[in-house]
C-alpha cells in the first residue's frame, strides 16, 4: 500500500509538474491480494495486470487495487472458462472471450479474478489507461458496383445516349397510339437532348 500522504496527493489534480510526474512513476495498479497468481508488468509500455504466462490454474483468487484513475483495457485475447473463472470489475463479469474495454476505474478501488477447480484457458492480460483507448474505426461500407446504364433522374440525363423509340403505328393499335407516344414523349423527358448528350430517333 501507499503512505497514506502520497494516496492524498494522488487523488488531488496534477497541476504542477512535480505531481505529473510523480503519477507517471508510481505504478497505476498494485496486487493486494494474490500475488502468486497475479502480477503487476509494464511490459506492454503500460501499466498492465496478468494472470500470467500460459494457462492459468485451478482455484485462482487475486485483488487488485486501482492506484490511479483511469480506465482498464484487455491487451491482446481474453479467454477464461465461460461461466465459472471470470475477472470482476465493479458489478460486471468478464468471462469467455468477453474482456473489458475502455471501463473507468477510480482511485482506491478493487477488481478481482477467480478460477474454479477445473478447465482452464491461456487466460487475460488487462491494462490501465489515463484517457480512452481508441477503439477500431468501423468497417467502411464498400460502395456498389457502378450500374452498366445512366441514372435517370427529372434534372436531365447528359450522358451520350442513343435512343431510339419503334412505334406501331398499326390500324390494330390505333386506340393505343396517343398512349404510345406520351410514353415516349416521358422518356424523353429525363435526358438532355443534344448532339453532344443524347440523340433521340424514332420509327414508325
């Protein structure tokens, strides 16, 4: 444990440059508890908290005091035996391949880890942070494969187009000929017609 003058000034804001300092070289997490199944590295450049090297064992108890505020993050995998060995961080579990992310921690308070009796896992490494981990930025949604044709929008279509419209102008269809030609007269509408944009035949 800290001299309890050191754990007040701890708690107070850093604002001189002997204080920051002194955060930066007392370690931000301390095993209270446990200390042969839990350790305290900075191998990672942060101050982290391991189970340890390999699988963890059978009947694992440890507590961990928070020395700094700040917030604890899994570093690499994490992976216990789902539902019996888990690390406890305020009232939530962390247990399976679920490891905690960017959680506030306060000074002076705990988290525990505790394995059962039987099956064990390559287990967790967790690390203390003074500000937010950033987390992955998502997966960019790929854009879809450009259409073969023009978008047809009432502002006009300028691609260079080619149409050309074959009218029936049959005895037959004489009751749908007005039909036919608003119906191309409305296709029309969506291009810009020009020798340089779309040019626009029709055969009757």
């Amino acid at each position: 444990m800290l001299p309890e003058a050191v754990s007040d000034l701890l708690r107070t804001p850093a604002r001189s440059p002997l204080l920051v300092l002194l955060r930066l070289c007392i370690t931000a997490l301390q095993v209270i508890s446990g200390s042969s199944y839990c350790q305290v590295t900075t191998s990672t450049g942060n101050t982290c908290v391991t189970d340890g090297y390999g699988n963890y064992g059978n009947n694992e108890r440890c507590t961990i005091q928070v020395l700094q505020s700040g917030r604890l993050s899994t570093y690499g995998s994490f992976r216990t035996e789902l539902g019996f060995d888990y690390v406890t961080i305020g009232s939530t579990r962390y247990q399976g391949t679920r490891g905690p992310g960017n959680v506030y921690v306060s000074y002076g308070s705990t988290f525990t880890w505790r394995s059962d009796s039987s099956v064990t896992d390559s287990g967790w490494t967790i690390c203390w942070s003074s500000h937010a981990v950033p987390t992955p930025p998502p997966r960019p949604v790929p854009s879809p494969p450009p259409t073969r044709y023009p978008t047809l929008t009432r502002s006009g279509c300028r691609s260079a187009v080619d149409l050309m419209f074959l009218i029936d102008g049959s005895g037959s269809m004489s009751s749908y000929f007005q039909t036919e030609l608003a119906f191309v007269t409305s296709v029309i509408s969506y291009f810009h017609i020009g020798s340089q944009y779309t040019r626009v035949a029709a055969i009757l």
